[in-house]
C-alpha cells in the first residue's frame, strides 16, 4: 500500500504531466529529472500515445530513470535513429514541439530564461552550463513550461542577467499570426503554479505545499496577479505515485532538482552505487548460469 | 590508394596546436574521449573547441590548458554538477567563448556540410528572444528576404579544421555506423576539413554491407580511422556500454576538488599509454558491469501501447 502523503516534488511532477497530450513531440532535453518522470508519468497513465524523443532515439517508451541505464532502455524501446538536425528541424522549427519542461536559473515575468551567466556575459560571476536547445524550445513549443526547485526572488527575478531565451509574442492570437502555435506560459514552482497568456502579469493559478498568495507575492521579483480565489494544486492519485515510487524512480533522481551541490555529491554516490550493484548482480547470476 | 588507418597514438601528427577541433557526442553520451586523452598526451595547446553538448569532453581539454576558445551552446556534467573548468577559465577572464543556441549552432554547422556561406534561421522570433543574438554580430545578421521582403535572420557557417567523431565500427574505408546516441556526428562529419573517425571496432566490408541501415557516415567523407575500444569511456556507448558514473563522478570531484587533485587526474592521463587506461578503469570485470547496465535499464509497459 502506498503511502498517499505525496512530497511537492511529486506534487510538480504530476502537474507538469498533465500538460502532456497525444498530440505533438517531446523531447527529453538535458538533465531535468522532475521533467523526465512527468513525461514518464504521463505516457504511463492518461497519454500513452504521446511521442517522445530522447537522445537520437524516436518515440521512445517510458523508462525507469536511472544514472546510467535509462540511455539504453530509450534506443531498445525506440522505432527509429535520427540526428539532431533532422529532429529540430521536424519538430523544433515546423511546429510539432508539444510540451517540454525546462528548468533554468532565472525567469522573469516577461518569460525570458536564462542558463548562461549570473552577472555579466563578458565577465560573469557565475557561469551557467548554457542554453541547447532551450532558446529554440520556449519559442516554438505549443506550451512552455518552466520549473525550478526553488521559489525566491534570486530565481523567478524581476529582470534576468541574461536572455539566454525567450517568448514572443505572448498571446495566442498573435502567436498564431506570426505562424507559431497558440499556447500558455506555465510556471511551476515548489509553491505554486502561475500561468500567463498575454502581456499582462503571471495569474497566480494554484497553490500547494501549505504557500499562501501573499508568501508567493513577496517571494516573486515580478508582478503576479493573484485572484480572489486560488485553489490547491491536484494532489496526486494514489496510482500516480505507486507508479513515480516503484517504476519510474526507484532511484530518487528527482530529489536533484531540491538539493545543493554538496547534498548532491552524497546522494549520488548511493543512488549509483545502488544501479552499479544492481547490474553486477546480474553479470555474477548470468556467470554462474 | 593511402590507408585511412591511423594508430590512436599519432593523432597528434593531424591535429595540430591553434587548430579549431569539433567533438562529436552530446551531454554523457559517446564523446571521442579516446581521442580527448591522445589529444591531452600529444601536449595540444590554444585548441578552438566547438561543442553542441559537451561535458567532460570539453572540460578535460580545459583542465589539460589545451584551450584558448570554446564555441557551444552547452557545456554540463549533467548530475555530477557544472563543469568546474569551463567555471573557473571563464570566471577568471582565461577562456575567450562563443556561446549560440543549440539549433543555430547546428545550422550553422549544416551550413558548412552544404558549402553555403550561411543559412536563414527565423526560429528565434522576432525580435528576437535570445541575448545571444545580439551578442554574437559575427554569427547572426539579417539579410533582405528576397521573394517575400522583409528582413530574416541568417547564422553563419561554421567551419572547424577538424572533427572527431566516435562510432560504433567501421571497415577501413571509413564507412561509419552508430547505434546508439550520436549527436549531431553525422553533421560534424559533412564539413570540410579533416575528419577523424575512431571506433570502437574496424571490420570487415561484408558486415557494413549486411547492416547498411546503420551507416551514418559515409568512408569518402572520412581522412583517418583509429580504432579505439572503450573509445567514449567514461562517457556511454550505447549499445556496447553505459556512462560509467562512479569514473564520472570521480572526475567531477577531482576537477572540483582545485588544483593539486586536478593536475594529478591530468598527469595520469598523460602518463599512460591507452591501454593503460582500458586496464586501469575497466580491470576486475567492470567492462562486464558497464555493457549490463545498458541492458538492465528498464522499459515501463508495452512498447506496443
């Protein structure tokens, strides 16, 4: 029997695989594990047509999240190869990317993210990994989802250091005029899930995690508009979290999006030792016959 | 006709300092670290790295001082952290970078494989989304669009001296096949200038004929071959062998750790010989575990669903 209590990690999990509909492609992007188990989530429970794209393998199938064997799952499961230009090229830039979350370091309410530096480009107190594909993501995607695994106003900031992407125009209607897909602006924090559909400010549009409107005010650096009435985000089912717990990630990997770079060093030591051994069992049972 | 075979030891006589090399693979997947380690043994210095997704790959040349310039749009130890050398060189003002966004940077790749001086890249909006635009005037400009008017955004062409790529095999005349992630190689291995293929096996034609399906690139693009088992290693070669973690996570705590662990990570390296290394990182059956862990990882459901 599970236990139903769910953490806020789980709580976003499940938010963000909501999003994900039969329609479109996703693709799995750099190292975003809370993303990763809700496309898993959702391909395992209300979209099991949805297409998804990791590494150079086409529609893959759900796989458990690991360190180092979920490379291999995603091309066993897979129907085909293709090169990442050929991918974008059908997905990215011809209007078929669905939903992807992307998780940076700073958002702003203009929905401009940035991955490239804290501080100056030129002279950076901080270096950031840099964007990939998410410039191209946020622009082209029917939704564009951002989530972060902290909520303060260091992170969801009045203006980023640097525009590593952006979204433009805004509104549906004016997306689609410029030939792009209609579609929301979602945020999705440890406190809250905001949405924007125009020029206007983020609409607070759920809570969870005991936050109330006026914390989420004051730990924003830009404008949210809060509603009279603001509902709790939908607490996970108890088959969303048998499934997250036991199949998806038994491994924990989406603890990473919580911790520190210390905190990190630790758990990963465990989490990989624990998939190491579980491969060298099975190498020493095949030995044995 | 001249061999394309080249011992791995050698690759220092074709990459030369000053040179600008790009790295196949993406994030801790199937980059040429065989040839990465050579390239740190052969002493190369003021390198110009090109990266769509690079990881220790890149992070090693930095932490080996083989780097003057880095263009890419990513450069991560994905769970093990940030690199600690792309941090440190660009912090300290020590590493001249171009960062693009990924799909230009593909574009622009595509662009040189095409032989055209640039192609239209509208993807970005207008105006346009990213900083990295206005950042980089000698890689993106608009250009009049001639049929519709208007204005377009174009990347330029991107062209390194030379590539490297990791394959899954290939027979002598460069016919190359993958299996697993291979990034944007086959881009890579379009543009002009010299292209390094290592492998993780040269065989015979017959087999590249019987599994033809699976050649990504082509011999005549091909200059030197190297056979390089465990070539990618530590990153993964899908389907032979995973990202081997604990070596993963071993680098990012040395390269963290400052300058004393570091340079004794870089002078191993140095010293040894490739099949030093192969001995050293996969003796006590740790080449078995490594080729499981691909298999157990686990597919949820029907693939049928």
């Amino acid at each position: 029997m599970t236990d139903v209590t769910s953490t806020i990690a789980e709580i976003m999990v499940c938010r963000i695989a909501s999003e994900m509909e039969e329609v479109g492609v996703t693709v799995l992007g750099s190292f975003t594990p809370l993303a990763y188990a809700s496309y898993m989530l959702a391909k395992r429970t209300h979209a099991p047509g949805a297409v998804m794209v990791g590494y150079n393998a086409l529609d893959i199938p759900a796989v458990e999240l690991s360190m180092m064997g979920s490379e291999g799952a995603a091309f066993r499961g897979s129907t085909g190869r293709w090169g990442f230009l050929t991918l974008v090229n059908t997905v990215h830039l011809a209007n078929r990317g669905n939903v992807e979350a992307v998780s940076s370091a700073q958002i702003d309410g203009d929905a401009s993210i940035n991955l490239s530096v804290i501080g100056d480009h030129a002279h950076p107190k901080i270096r950031l990994p840099g964007g990939v594909g998410a410039p191209e993501v946020v622009q082209n995607y029917r939704t564009m989802l951002a989530y972060f695994g902290r909520h303060d106003t260091r992170v969801l900031t009045r203006k980023v250091d640097f525009a590593t992407g952006g979204r433009f125009p805004i509104d549906a209607e004016s997306r689609e005029k410029a030939g792009l897909q209609g579609g929301p602006v979602k945020i999705i924090t440890p406190k809250c899930v905001l949405v924007k559909t125009s020029d206007a400010p983020f609409v607070l549009e759920s809570l969870h995690g005991g936050a109330t409107a006026d914390d989420v005010v004051t730990s924003t650096g830009f404008d949210v508009v809060v509603p009279t009435s603001v509902p709790e985000t939908v607490q996970p089912t108890a088959e969303q979290l048998n499934l997250l717990r036991n199949e998806i990630d038994p491994f924990g990997t989406i603890q990473f999006d919580f911790m520190s770079g210390k905190e990190r060093a630790t758990y990963l030591r465990t989490m990989i030792d624990r998939e190491w051994q579980r491969a060298a069992d099975a190498v020493e049972a095949r030995s044995r016959g | 006709m001249t061999t394309k075979l080249l011992p791995l030891e050698e690759l220092g006589s074709v990459v030369h300092d000053g040179q600008s090399v790009a790295l196949g693979g993406a994030w801790l997947c199937n980059h040429p670290m065989a040839a990465v380690r050579q390239l740190v043994r052969a002493g190369r210095k003021d390198l110009h790295l090109y990266s769509l997704i690079g990881s220790i790959d890149v992070d090693l040349l930095l932490a080996a001082g083989a780097v003057s310039h880095l263009t890419f749009s990513m450069v991560t130890l994905e769970a093990f952290g940030l690199a600690p050398n792309l941090r440190r060189q660009v912090e300290h003002g020590d590493l001249q970078i171009t960062e693009l966004t990924g799909l230009s940077m593909e574009v622009a790749l595509e662009a040189a494989g095409r032989n055209v001086p640039f192609l239209p890249y509208p993807a970005l909006g207008r105006p346009e989304t990213s900083d990295l635009v206005r950042a980089n005037p000698g890689i993106y400009t608009h250009v009049a669009d001639p049929f519709v008017g208007g204005e377009v955004l174009v990347v330029r062409a991107l062209r390194p001296d030379v590539t490297i790529v990791h394959a899954l095999r290939a027979d002598r005349d460069g016919n190359a096949q993958f299996d697993g992630t291979f990034g944007i190689d086959d881009v890579l291995a379009k543009v002009p200038g010299t292209v390094i293929v290592t492998c993780e096996e040269i065989v015979p034609r017959e087999v590249i004929v019987k599994t033809a399906h699976m050649t990504k690139v082509p011999g005549y693009l091909v200059d030197h071959l190297i056979e390089a088992p465990f070539g990618a290693h530590p990153t993964s070669h899908v389907p032979c062998y995973s990202l081997d973690a604990p070596e993963m996570l071993d680098y990012a705590q040395a390269a963290g750790a400052g300058e004393e662990a570091q340079a004794s990570y870089v002078e191993r390296i140095r010293r040894e010989t490739e099949e030093d290394y192969r001995t050293r990182v996969l003796s006590g059956g740790r080449d078995l575990v490594l080729a499981e862990l691909v298999r157990q990882g686990r597919i949820l459901g029907s693939i049928s669903a």
